[in-house]
C-alpha cells in the first residue's frame, strides 16, 4: 500500500524530547518512528496519533526561524469538552496556553491555541465539524 493524499507537516525543533513531551501531551501523540538521518547526522522522529494515516515530522536544528504562529498552526480534535478544559489547565499551569478556550459555534466550535516549546501553535478543538463535512460531501458525490 503506497501513501496518497495529505501524509505529514514537518516542523523543525530545537530539542526533539521537548516536543516529543508536548504533542504527548496535548495532541495524544506518540513516537511511530525514529532515526539520525545517515546524511546530515540530524534527529528526526515522526509522530502520530494513530487516528488517520498522518504525521507530525520533528526534524532537530540547531535554531528554529520559521514558526506556525496563531493563524498558521496545527489542529487536534478532543474527545469532550470536558477533556479539552482539562488540557488546556495544565497548558495554563505550563505556561503555554496562549488563547483561552472560546466557543465560536457552528462549524468552528470550541477551540484553544497552545504554543510548543518552538513557538509553533497548536489547536485543541471540540465540535468542529471537518469529518462530518467530509462524510457529508462523500454521501453527496456518491449519489
């Protein structure tokens, strides 16, 4: 079976354990592959959350210029909204929360942004809707 579609963002880290931690943490993330890549000597680890066939690629440097800042940034769906408030505490207690969860309803819902020890942003959301549209628009297409 050969990978179609959407399959990774890369993001480079200044310290692949920290990330590793954080999308752990926030983004129910784990480590599906590791190596040091044999030409440049650089760490690189994928992570997923075994939902989808998607990855998160972590790729150490030594400094990280480019960030996913509030607008660019990566979304995680939670299971309730009760899970998402408790993440979003301890994201507080962290000190990495950077918006309050806010609901914005249909079809946004209610959503937080967190930053990663890099800077780059990461959603946690409950209520958005983009499977359901998709289940929707394949149910229509295939009438």
């Amino acid at each position: 079976m050969i990978d179609i579609g959407l399959t990774h963002i890369a993001l480079p880290v200044s310290d692949i354990e920290q990330s590793i931690k954080f999308y752990s943490t926030y983004a129910g993330m784990e480590v599906i592959h590791r190596r040091i890549d044999a030409a440049t000597g650089v760490a690189v680890v994928w992570l997923c959350d075994r939902t989808r066939p998607f990855a998160i690629v972590l790729i150490q440097t030594d400094s990280v210029h480019s960030v996913l800042s509030p607008l660019a940034h990566l979304g995680v769906g939670c299971k309730s909204r009760e899970d998402m408030d408790a993440l979003c505490e301890r994201a507080k207690q962290e000190g990495v929360l950077l918006q309050e969860p806010k609901d914005s309803g249909y079809p946004i819902g209610y959503w937080a942004f967190l930053r990663d020890p890099d800077g780059h942003t990461l959603e946690l959301s409950y209520g958005q809707e983009i499977g359901l549209t998709i289940e929707q628009l394949s149910a229509v297409t295939e009438n």
